[in-house]
C-alpha cells in the first residue's frame, strides 16, 4: 500500500517482548480489516501490509509451526 498515511496508527508490541530493545516487530489495524507489521527498532522505517486473507493466512502458519527452524 504504497503512500498509505499510517500518522494515526496504534502500534502494539508483542507481550512476549523484553525491555532489553531485542528484535520485535509491531502490529496495528489498519482500515479495511489490513493489518500493518514493522520493526518496533525502526519505527519509520518501511510497513508490511497484509489483507485479512494474507493475516489469517500468516497467523494459521504460525499457530501450525509452518516457520519453526526458519531464519
């Protein structure tokens, strides 16, 4: 969503996040159900917006251990 003004967005960070500045990403709605992913170290830097599809979809692989031993 290239130009998409994102000045109002809550962000929120993972719960499981430490005070020690790790690496941890962010997470807001967006309008249209979107959901809007950043690096909470670089909170200007780029956004990744998914759809609902692309969020559910994302959130299914993770619950099922798609991405376990990545990275």
């Amino acid at each position: 969503m290239s130009g998409e003004d994102l000045s109002d967005a809550v962000w929120h960070k993972s719960s499981y996040s430490g005070g020690n500045g790790g690496s941890c990403v962010e997470v807001a709605s967006l309008s249209g159900g979107r959901v809007g992913v950043r690096d909470s170290k670089d909170r200007s830097g780029p956004v990744l917006v998914f759809t609902p599809a692309e969020w559910r979809a994302f959130l299914a692989g993770v619950k099922s251990g798609e991405f376990d031993g990545q990275g």
